[in-house]
C-alpha cells in the first residue's frame, strides 16, 4: 500500500528519560513544526516544551481516552495535519500509550514516522554487562505475588539476557520471587535513575543483588530497571529441579532442600524457597 500524499504523518517522537540533554535536535525541530502534539499527560510534557521553547498546541492521549481519541487524532491526520506523539518520558509505546493510535494510522495508510531516542530498555541493557545479542524486554511483571511468579516461571528457561521495569516500591519483593525462581546465582544488573543525578549501575548474582537492595533504602528509589542473565545451563537447571523434587517425595521439605543444597554449594534457604515454588 502506498502512502496517501495528501494526509498528514504521525512522528513518534523519543523524549528524555531524566537528563533533558538527551533530546536530539530533530525531536525539537519536529515538536515545533507539527501541527499538534498528543502527549500522555500534557501538564507533564509542558515542561520539557518549555524548556525547548515549543508553544505548539498540544492534546491528550492516553489509555483511559485512546478509544475517544484515536478517532480524533486518525481525522485530524487525514484532513492532512501532522501530529507528534510523545509519552511522559522516553519513547512512546514502550510500557507507555500509543499502540492503538499507531496501528490506526497502518489500517488508514497514514504515514508513521520515528524520531528516535531515549530508552531505558536499551540505555539499561547497554552498560548492563550482560549478553546483548538477544534479549527479550517483558517490561513490568504483575503486581502480586502468584502473577509474578508465574511470568517468573514462564521466563526461567529462557536463554537471552531478560529486561524488566520495576517500581520502586515492589523491587524488594521482585528480587526475591527472581531469587525463588532463577537462583540465587544468577547474574543481574540494577540500572536506577539513568541519566539522573542519582544514576546507579549495580551488577550482581541475583542473591546479594536483592541484599544489597534491602539493606540500603536509596536503592529503592526512583526509576528502575532490572536485566537479568539467560539461563545459560538450561541442563543443570531442570536436573536440579527434577531431583529436588523428587528426593522432597521421600523426606520433609527442609531435609530435602538442605541435601540438595549441600551437594550444589547453595544455601539452604534460596534451595527450600525453590522448592516451596515448585510444589506451588
Ligand atoms: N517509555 C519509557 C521508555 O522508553 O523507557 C518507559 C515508560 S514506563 C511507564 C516507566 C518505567 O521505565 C519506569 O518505571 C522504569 O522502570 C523505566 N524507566 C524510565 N526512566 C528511567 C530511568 N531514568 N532510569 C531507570 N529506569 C527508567
């Protein structure tokens, strides 16, 4: 399908994700030539276009007005405007609004154009330390324990580096279900309040990652987001649940975590909050 010249195009338009320098000059210049801006909560992206000096008018939208407003926004396009679309912080659609306006303009052969920049999924992933040829972005797990540990379970196989958002109130549960879940050895990296004053890179096995976490309120602060390693020995992973289980058929829970833990060199209690989830 080719384009419709006489339609206006939608710019999806990366913004900063803390430090307002990590604006590329284009996004201004697209910001301040559009007709409208759509931005996820105006009075927040009033600041960033002060600073920049953009006065262009701007609307909501967000997930509680999409169905409203990707109808205004899909005929306001074809009547030939052009519209920018930006998110609080970073680039928009990634945990962030936009999906449904961006794939109203494919079904009416609107032309849809990136202004790329800020990410968190991708500045995390770039000093994490961590494989970065495949990597798979599952963005904010649920908020209770049995859906967390649920996606945990679904993910604990996989082989490329895992990237989640988290809130800074729920890090400290997070990293024990990842604990109960990946093992205590795995490796991860914290990357909080990237590009802001307090920006804190911290890699470690998951263990005392999630130590490190709890004894120190500052880390459960701000903006984060947690990569985690693949499980690189998916072999010994699952021969180390399968015995666990079965010798926990024999004998109490905590005789059987305490075995298994001794033969592999792990603590009894990340082996025992293994087993506790297996049987789960
Ligand atoms: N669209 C944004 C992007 O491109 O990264 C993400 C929006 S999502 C609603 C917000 C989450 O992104 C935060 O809870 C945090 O997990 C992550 N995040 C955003 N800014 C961050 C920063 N400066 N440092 C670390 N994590 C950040």
């Amino acid at each position: 399908m080719t384009a419709n010249l006489s339609q206006g195009t939608l710019y999806v338009v990366a913004t900063p994700i803390g430090n307002l320098s990590d604006i590329t000059t284009r996004a201004i210049d697209t910001l301040k030539s559009v007709d409208i801006i759509a931005c996820e909560d105006t009075r927040t992206s009033a600041k960033l276009l002060q600073f920049f000096n953009i006065t262009t008018p701007t609307t909501a939208y967000h997930e509680h007005n999409a169905d409203t407003q990707t109808a205004k926004l899909v005929e306001t396009l074809k009547s030939g405007k052009n519209i920018a679309l930006i998110s609080d912080a970073g680039t928009p659609l990634i945990s962030d609004p936009g999906f449904r306006l961006v794939k109203a303009c494919h079904d009416n052969d609107i032309t849809t154009v990136p202004i790329v920049g800020a990410c968190a999924v991708i500045g995390a992933l770039s000093v994490a330390g961590l494989p970065s040829d495949k990597f798979s972005f599952v963005g904010f797990l649920p908020a209770k324990q049995h859906g967390r540990i649920e996606t945990l379970k679904s993910h604990q196989n996989s082989r490329e580096t895992l990237i989640f958002y988290e809130a800074p109130h729920r890090i400290g549960e997070c990293l024990s279900d990842m604990v109960a879940v990946f093992g205590a050895e795995r490796e991860a990296t914290l990357c909080r309040e990237l590009t802001k004053t307090f920006e804190t890179i911290k890699k470690l096995p998951l263990g005392e990652l999630s130590a490190f976490v709890k004894n120190d309120p500052n880390q459960q602060r701000g903006e984060m987001v947690l990569v985690v390693a693949g499980n690189t020995n998916k072999q010994v992973s699952t021969d180390y649940d399968t015995w666990l289980l079965a010798i926990a058929k024999e004998l109490p829970p905590k005789k059987a975590s305490a075995i298994v833990a001794d033969v592999l060199g792990l603590k009894k209690s990340v082996v025992y909050d293994r087993l506790l989830m297996l049987q789960k």
